[in-house]
C-alpha cells in the first residue's frame, strides 16, 4: 500500500476533491515525519489498493467557468486570418484528467502568451459536472453523473424528450459543435495500456490521425451499440462532409504521464491545422514511432449479468489462435473471430449494453 500512496502527485488540487486531497495530503505530511513509512492504514491507502494511484495533479478548471461564449466552460478565440474553426474537447468523460491538464495549459498560454492566428479556437470542458464529482474514494464512479456523454451524439437522441444531466449538457453545446470544422477529444482509459486514436471509419479520420502522427496505434471503427460518440456526430464522420474528428485515449487515467501526452496531441493537433502565431511551449520533436492500424472486426457487447472473462486482458494484446475463448455471456461463448486478434480497450467489469472488447487485426 505505500507504493499505492507513493504514486500521488500533490499539487493544485481541485476544488471538488480539494477536501480529500487536503486529506491525504495531511497524511502524507504526517508519513513523512514518522521517516517515510506508513503504520497506520487509512480508509484513502485501502481504497488505492484496488484502485490505481493517483499519480496526477487534477487542475482547478473552476478559473474557466465563465467561458466567453454564452456557454459556461466553452471557451473561443478567433484569429484575424480566414481559417477552419478547431476545437480542443476535455471531460467527455468527467475522472479522465489528461484532457482537462492540456487545455488548462492552453487557456493559460491563450491569456497572453500565445494568440489564435487563423480560424477560431475553441476549448470545451464537457461533463464538468461528472469532473467536480471526482471522489478519490470512488474514482471510477465520476465517468459521468446519469449517463455516458459519450453516447449521446445521435440526432433523434439530442432531439428526443428524455432527460439527464449529460443530455442537458449535450443539448447546451450541440450549437458550438455544430460551427466546429475539426475536434480533438481528449480522452484516457481505464487500463493501463499504450496510447491510442480512434479514428472512426472514415479516411478522412484515419488521414487525421496520421497527421497528427501520435500515437502509434490508430484504431478504425464504428463506435459503441450503446450509442454515439462525439467523434462521430453530424459531419464529423460524415464521408461527405470537410469536417473531422480525432478521440484519442491518452493512457490510464491517473497514471503520470498521461496529461503530458494529451498536452502533445494536443499541441501536435494545432500545430498541424496552423492555429497558433507560435507554440508557447517547446514542442519536442521527439522520435516517434510508425504509426500502426488496427481494423475492428468485433465489437463485443454484454448482453447478460452473467458475463465473465475467462481471464483479464491486457489493453493491445494479440491472441495468436483463431477460436481462443476470451469470456462466456450467458450461454453465449465469446471467442477470437480470427488469429492475431488484438484487444482492444478490454473493461475488467463491463455491464449489460456496454462494449465489454473490442477486437481488430493489425492491418497489413
Ligand atoms: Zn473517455
């Protein structure tokens, strides 16, 4: 367990979890007094037992509340030259950090030292609602508040009568994303696993991905049976239409250097439309590795209470085997459709009508 505390990055901590952190941070403080090591277990170390540690610092978003759109946490800035309008998303879903890390520096660098030089630039934090309830004791429970965001983005969803708190947020910024050209949403994963951009299933998608030339794994696929992705909304995955849309899945959603990746895309993502009159921060041209496509030949949804992995899977494993049983539903045997089957994005503890893996193939 003192690993598991070890882990925490201590820094500005949210104003939501302000009382937690402050919480543990005492005890830490307390560690470090008695010489470094913890005696006595506390409620926060048994929770991070089972729970990865938190090695991140959460911003205190609450500084852009007000937005300069009408919207609250929308931000835009727009540049005296003609361009695309861009748009960066955080907090599609509300305990994936990396995204809220990358465009709190953005914002910062937008208060003077950097300038939108074409097109317009707009920051959006999401679920900000689903962000603010982020409890380290329950750290998987603030993916969202009623439902997932990230399955709302069909018309006759956003235009239907029912109710949540994501779909009110969903139906509040429908307008801005509407006038975006092209959207990087900024995610992370549940699992530690590598790096990975969901580029739809359009070539366009898969085009922007490459461009953006991180990170190595780009997943081309169709979604979820749940429900829409933002990715996938209106034009975005539109074969017709100019518009894009890159999700990138930045690493495990606490592990440290999952915002300093999403702060990479993200700059990469600028970089390649032109926004900016400079990048404010040095954008290291670090080796990068070719980049690898994974089609989806099976998106496995759980259909029964009774789903069960046979055993758990790492994020990008290949089965070699053709045949290979992967979990039971039920009476229904879920097994690899063909050899080297790659999984992706496996959830250790999937419910009814949620993808429990996807699998795909490296792509020749
Ligand atoms: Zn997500």
């Amino acid at each position: 367990m003192n690993e598991a505390l070890n882990g925490v990055a201590w820094g500005r901590p949210s104003i939501c979890s302000a009382l937690q952190y402050r919480d543990i941070e005492t005890q830490i403080a307390a560690m470090h007094e008695r010489g470094g090591r913890i005696n006595s277990i506390n409620k926060h170390s048994r929770v991070s037992m089972s729970s990865p540690p938190i090695e991140i610092t959460f911003p205190d978003i609450r500084r852009w509340a007000s937005g300069n759109t009408g919207l609250d946490y929308v931000w835009s800035f727009r540049g005296s030259l003609p361009g695309p309008h861009v748009c960066v998303s955080a907090l599609v879903h509300g305990n994936e950090v990396c995204g809220a890390i990358a465009t709190d520096q953005l914002l910062d660098a937008l208060q003077g030292r950097a300038t939108v030089k074409r097109g317009t630039l707009s920051v959006v934090f999401a679920n900000v609602d689903a962000y603010h309830a982020f409890d380290v004791e329950k750290p998987f429970e603030s993916r969202c508040v009623d439902e997932d965001f990230n399955r709302l983005w069909r018309e006759d969803t956003l235009d239907g009568s029912r109710d949540s708190k994501e779909l009110r947020r969903a139906r509040a910024l429908r307008a801005h994303f509407d006038q975006v050209d092209h959207l990087l949403d900024l995610h992370s994963m549940l699992e530690p696993a590598p790096p990975i951009a969901l580029a739809g299933d359009t070539a366009k998608g898969l085009a922007l991905a490459r461009a953006i030339a991180i990170p190595e794994h780009i997943l081309v696929d169709a979604g979820h049976a749940a429900g829409k992705r933002l990715r996938d909304y209106a034009g975005f995955a539109d074969p017709n239409s100019a518009k894009s849309a890159l999700l990138v899945e930045c690493g495990q959603h606490w592990e440290r250097s999952v915002g300093e990746f999403a702060c990479d895309v993200m700059w990469r993502f600028l970089r390649h439309f032109d926004v900016l009159d400079s990048v404010p921060f040095a954008l290291v041209d670090k080796p990068i590795r070719a980049q690898r496509v994974i089609d989806i030949s099976q998106v496995v949804t759980v259909n029964t209470e009774r789903f069960q992995w046979v055993r758990p899977l790492l994020g990008l494993e290949t089965i070699a085997q053709a045949g290979t049983l992967i979990a039971t539903d039920g009476v229904s045997e879920i097994r690899t459709p063909h050899d080297d089957a790659v999984m992706v994005m496996p959830v250790p503890h999937p419910k009814v009508g949620q993808t429990a893996v996807r699998i795909g193939r490296f792509r020749a």
